[in-house]
C-alpha cells in the first residue's frame, strides 16, 4: 500500500517562513543602501565636489614640461660661428615600467646600438629607481629607432649639444662645455652665467604611458643665452694655426704658442697653441692640449725683453742713442755667475746691443742704474700681473722682489733671465712700442671703441727703439728670416734655457720672436714661441722667425695693409 504524503503542519510552517523572508528583505535593503550611497557619492562628486575628481585627473594627465634654453653663440669678430648649440634627442627610462620580456629588452638595446648584457645589468641595478639615462644627446635620427619601438617606460627629452666649428683650431681659446652643457674651460667657463639660457615652461596633456595628447598653453618662454663676439678674426686664426703647426713639424718641438695683437686696439686676433684637441671628439685628449699656453703658461722669456729693459735705460738721463757702452772681452763675472756673449762684441751703441744682443751690453746697463729702473718699467708694462683678460687660470707671470735684489739678479731681469711672462703679456708690452709709448690692454673680445693706452714711455723712445728693432729685421742681422717682402718689420729673437724643477736643461730651449708690422705704421703686434726644437737650431732667429714671417705676410695681406716698402729691398 502506497505511502501518502503528508501536506506540513501550520506549525512548521510559522516557524521556517518568516526566516527566509527576513533574510531576503535584509539583504535587498543592504543592497539598496550600498546603492544609494555608491550614487550619493558620484553625485556629490560630479556635482558638489567636483574639483576632487578633476585634480586627481589632472596629476595624471597633465603636466608641466621645461622647455630647454639653448646657450649663446660664440663668434669671432666678423659674425662667423665659433661655438653653437644644436638640438638632440636623450633618451631615458623608467625601471620600474620597462618590460621584462629578453625579448623585448634585445629589441631595445639593438635599437639604443648598446650591448644586451651590458642594457639587462643597467636595467637591473637601477630597478629600485623611477629614472636611468638609455642614451645621451643623440640626434633625432639616431633616437628615432628607439622611440619607433614605443616601448612601455623609455622617454624622450630635448637637449642641446655644443658643437664648434673651428675644432681643435680654436679650441683652448673659446674652451668646451660638459654633457649637461655647463662651461668646462676657455671662454664658455668665464662667461658661463652670461652663454647660459633661461629655461621655459609649459602644461601638457598626456596619456597614461606618457605621450603627448596635447600642448595647452604656455607658462614660462625660454630665454636663450646671450651671444658672445670674440676680438679673433678666425681667418688670421686658421692661418696663425696652420703655420705654428708647420713650424712645430719641421723643428720637431714639442709646441708653440703664437700671439696676434692689434696695434691699435690690443684686441687678440689670434691666439694658437700645440699641441692642441678636438672639442667635438674628446674620446683621446692630450691633457697639455687643454692649456691655453699662451695665457695660462708663464715662461722665461730670454732676449725679447732687451728692448723693454732698454726703454727705461732711454729714459733716464744715462743713456741715449749716441750712449757707447763698452762690452769687452764678452764675459764678466757677477756675485759668482758668468754672464757671455756669442762673441767680444767691443763697443756698442744701444742699438748695437740690441742688434748682437748682447748680454753683457745690458748687465753693464742694469748694473748702472738703480735697481728699481728695469723693474718700474716691467710693471708699467703689465708684466708680474695679471692681464685683466677673465681668462680661468690665466698667469700673471713673475718679477723678482727689488728688497736684497742681488746684483747678479739684476743684470740677469735685464736680459731676460729671472722673470717669467705669459705670450700675451710679452704681445701686450710690445703694443708701447708701436703704439707711441701707449701700452694697450689685452682683450678677447671685440673692441668697438678703441681704448686709450696707458703711458708707458714717451713717442720719442718708442720711435727710437722701433727704428733699433726694424735694424734687427734686415738682410744680414739676427732677425733676416722674420723679413716680409714688400714690408718694414721691426722685431727681436730671443733664446731661453728650459727650467724645471732640477734646473735650468742643457739640451732644451724655447725659441721666441717678438714684432711688430708695418714699421712705419704698425697694425699688428705677433709673438711666436716654439718649445724645445730637437732638430739642431733652437735659436728664436732660427725656429720661431720664420714662422712669424709666413704668419705677419699672410696677416697683412688679409687685412688689406698696403705695402711699406719695394720688395726688392726685402731680400734677405
């Protein structure tokens, strides 16, 4: 018999019902609550706070970029680029969102032309780290296979490179800038502040993986640096390398210093030195090729310095012209140093002195008149102070002191022994003798209104002695090999043992000529230095003159100064 199933009492019934609909109004009613509030709240943000939302979108999606500042150009006096900054590309990434696929990171660093390996342990050691530079200052084609990969993490940033135009030609002189485009030496570390630009800024929008979406508005504009014009007028200056470097070549020297004035305004219109180095490529730089030499090295500079110590002799009331000063027998004994002559020159007038140049000739000068005479006249001429130019490191030079000024120190400042100038306070002292007895500051930058000079000797002895130093520049004196056809030269050789810190060298020499072109109306004021010739001559006549020649020639004829003299006259 079948079972019948019986309905639930009503008493069971009250007591299950109840429960599950109370469970189902209590779970909608805390559904309703949590909706109601989840729409409360995106009313309130929508409507009443609405500046909440909008801030946290904007520091996700705007931003405020610098916009970079290119430094001033540096140019020589006629406008042509000596230094100039171009735009590139550097290139950096975020560890953190870079992909760790090898894949993806080989791509990468295929791209960036670096070593896998070398990119994988990078990205590893800067994983703590929100930044890390990929590549540095690239052009955009260079950067362009790299931001074609749009790859999660790596980002671009405009910068500007210095680059020069004249290379290793001027490079010491206008000097080099670091990778992040700060002064390093020469000219771009003394004004710096002044090449230096003001960055800009402005709001973009963009993307959440960084992208530009849209530039809105400008806040900042970039201010460029100022511009910069160097006295150097870089043809002289190509021309004044390219003959130093000859002459350096062929007397198998270790360098030189060359000097270019003009007479007129000190202005610098040319300065080189060897060796020397590519500021474009300074994979392998000769550390003495970052010296300005010319300014920054002081050395003894030997018989160029007989014509300024003769000055201050013509000044007093001891010696003229006419002055007869007996040199004999060539040598003479001064506090235990021997002083000599290339040879008994006997009797000289002060012009034979300078034509011999004799040593003994201009001890017995200094020896004569108080000892302060010679060192007031080098002062006056700049020399044991500093040129004023704002050249980084530039020297001073050295003067002995005049208190207990020995005797035998005496007679040697006269000749050129016991001091120490720079090629430019040398240049910068000979500026009194062509320009009337007015010496004229030094200055690398152009001058527009030519300076008044500094009295240093009166017109008169300046006259006599450029007339005395135009006798040393003829067919059969010391100085032949400085002539210029078609020119009057006046000039002074000068030959100096090397010092170091053992002494003076036996074997090593500097040779030097120091002059001035045209004679009869001087324009430019050169000086030419070639350090230790090992290939027999080291006399200044010899090594340093011919290179003054080539360099004066082509100056003059460059700057369109007539002729002076018939050529057939300058034959040596």
């Amino acid at each position: 018999m079948s079972a019948t199933r019986r309905p639930p009492s009503s008493k069971s019934r009250a007591a299950v019902a109840p429960l599950g609909a109370g469970r189902y109004w209590f779970m909608l009613l805390i559904i309703l609550v949590a909706l109601s509030a989840l729409i409360g709240r995106v009313v309130y943000l929508q409507v009443v706070d609405r500046s909440f939302l909008q801030n946290q979108g904007d520091a996700r999606t705007l931003r405020v970029e610098t916009i970079g500042a290119h430094r001033g150009m540096i140019s020589d006096r006629n406008g042509d680029p000596l230094a100039i900054s171009t735009p590139v590309v550097t290139l950096w990434a975020n560890p953190q969102q870079l992909p760790q696929d090898p894949i993806q990171q080989t791509l990468l660093a295929q791209a960036l032309k670096l070593d896998p390996d070398q990119l994988e342990a990078r990205i590893e050691r800067y994983s703590d780290h929100e930044f890390m530079y990929l590549r540095r200052q690239l052009t955009p084609a260079e950067a362009k296979p790299v931001l074609d990969l749009q790859m999660p993490g790596v980002y671009a940033r405009d910068e500007y490179k210095r680059y020069y135009p004249a290379g290793e030609v001027a490079a010491q002189l206008v000097g080099v800038t670091n990778v992040d485009d700060h002064g390093q030496e020469g000219l771009e570390l003394a004004y710096n502040r002044y090449l230096t630009g003001e960055p800009g800024k402005r709001r973009v929008l963009k993307d959440r993986k960084g992208r530009l979406v849209r530039d809105l508005h400008l806040i900042d504009e970039a201010k460029p640096g100022g511009d910069l014009t160097l006295s150097i007028d870089l043809r002289l200056q190509y021309m004044a390398y390219r003959e130093l470097a000859a002459g350096v070549r062929e007397n198998d020297a270790d360098g030189g210093s060359l000097v270019m004035l003009d007479a007129r305004t000190g202005e610098v219109l040319a300065m080189a030195n060897l060796p020397s180095y590519n500021p474009n490529n300074r994979s392998d730089v000769d550390v003495r090729g970052l010296r300005n030499q010319a300014i920054t090295d002081a050395i003894e500079p030997g018989s160029v310095m007989k014509p300024l110590a003769m000055s201050a002799a013509l000044a007093t009331d001891q010696y003229s012209p006419d002055s007869i000063i007996d040199t004999t027998p060539g040598w003479m004994v001064v506090d235990g140093y021997t002083i000599r002559d290339f040879r008994n020159y006997g009797e000289l007038s002060p012009a034979g002195i300078l034509l011999h140049s004799s040593n003994i000739g201009m001890a017995h000068i200094a020896l004569s008149l108080p000892k302060e005479t010679i060192w007031d006249r080098y002062r006056a001429l700049g020399l044991g102070q500093s040129p004023g130019t704002g050249f980084p490191g530039e020297n001073g030079g050295s003067l002995p002191s005049t208190s207990n000024l020995p005797r035998s120190a005496q007679a040697a400042m006269a000749y050129g022994y016991g001091i120490a100038v720079t090629p430019l306070q040398l240049a910068s002292a000979y500026t009194a003798i062509a320009n009337d007895g007015q010496r004229l500051s030094p200055s690398l930058l152009r001058v527009d209104d030519p300076p008044a000079g500094e009295p240093v000797m009166t017109p008169h002895v300046a006259h006599e002695l450029l007339g005395m130093l135009e006798n040393i520049v003829q067919p059969n004196a010391g100085g032949h090999l400085a002539m210029v056809p078609g020119y009057r030269i006046a000039g002074k050789t000068g030959t100096v043992r090397k010092v170091t810190s053992s002494g003076y060298q036996e074997t090593e020499y500097r040779g030097l000529f120091a002059g001035i072109a045209p004679a009869s109306d001087p324009r430019i004021v050169t000086v030419v230095m070639i350090d230790n010739p090992k290939k027999g001559d080291y006399y200044g006549g010899l090594v340093a003159a011919p290179v003054f020649s080539r360099v004066v020639g082509n100056a003059l004829r460059l700057l369109d100064v007539p002729p002076d003299q018939p050529e057939e006259e300058t034959t040596p």
